[in-house]
C-alpha cells in the first residue's frame, strides 16, 4: 500500500509543469506549488587523502542546474553521505560548492560554508543542510558535494571517504524582491 501512495506521489511531480532545468537528471521536475526540486545521487563520492605535504582530492560531477527567468531563488541544499575517516585526533568537514555558470565560475557562498563531520574509522553517515539566498534566474549554477580534513593531528596524515551521496536541491521564489529586467 505504501509503495502504491509513494508511486501516485511522484507520478504526480512528474506531470507538473516542468520549472527547472537540470543536465544531469533524467526528467524536469517542478510541482506546481511553486517549491522546485532536483536531485543528484552519486554511488562514489568526494574524497581527500593528505600525507605531510602531498594530497589528493577527489571530486564528483557536479548537479547542474538553471532555475527559471524573470526571478531570485532561496535555496536549501540538503546533502545525505556515508563516510569513513582516518583516526580521530583530526578534523573533518563537508561543504557544498556552488559556482556560476561554469565548473570554475564565480562561487556562490552558502551558509553555513563548512559543517564538520565526526572523525569515524567505521563507515558512518551524516546529513547537513545549506543554505543559498539570491540565486538569479535564467543563470547556470553547478552544484558539488566536498569533504576535506580540515585539521589533521596523526603524524600530519589524513583522509574521508564518502560514498552513497544524496544531494537534494529545493528552491523557490524570493519574497519581496522584483524579477531582474528582462
């Protein structure tokens, strides 16, 4: 009965006008209640390995997405990982990255910039939220899960893994601020 509910429900959003563009899901979304919706799921996700004075991180594909023209967006950025970090003693921490237009573009800074995550040797999991205000409409905005070690203490080496990546994106309209010209 519940998978039956859970099936009319997104069938629904499926039908609804389609008010976002996103390269990187396979359909439009956008119920007609104004909020938009898009998601991304990444099976690998974002990664760094540091020792003494090399490192590596790894990054993902980023969620791109284009809210409609003639608006400012609010958007809430939800991000859901399971992870697992070298011993604790270090410092870790996961953001979302937003850039404008392109991969390397102006970034967009949300609040908060960094969460920290607590250091876990066995595969743990965690769910942050972003926020993002003023988001033009009409512009290309890049989406990207991050995770670094912000502080390491054992023997200047550390590292997070993450995998299992869910990154939901919910906007909607700006109160109180008019639509850009034209």
């Amino acid at each position: 009965m519940i998978g039956i509910f859970a099936c009319v429900v997104l069938a629904s959003g499926v039908v609804a006008d389609a008010a976002v563009r996103s390269r990187t899901t396979l359909r439009e979304t956008g119920p007609a209640t104004g909020l938009i919706r898009s998601t991304r799921f990444w099976g690998v996700g974002p990664s760094a390995d540091y020792d003494f004075d090399t490192g590596n991180i790894g990054t993902v594909q980023p969620l791109r997405l284009t809210f409609p023209a003639g608006a400012y967006y609010d958007a809430i950025v939800t991000m859901t990982l399971a992870y697992r970090t070298s011993p604790p003693g270090d410092r870790f921490v996961a953001a979302v990255v937003v850039r404008k237009g392109r991969r390397y573009g102006t970034v967009v800074h949300p609040s908060p910039n960094t969460s920290p995550i607590a250091p876990s040797t066995v595969r743990s999991s965690v769910t942050l939220t972003f926020r993002l205000t003023s988001l033009r409409g009409g512009t290309e905005y890049w989406f990207s899960p991050t995770v670094n070690v912000s502080h390491r203490d054992n023997d200047n080496k550390g590292s997070i893994s993450s995998k299992n990546v869910l990154m939901v994106v919910d906007a909607s309209k700006e109160a109180g601020i008019p639509p850009p010209p034209a």
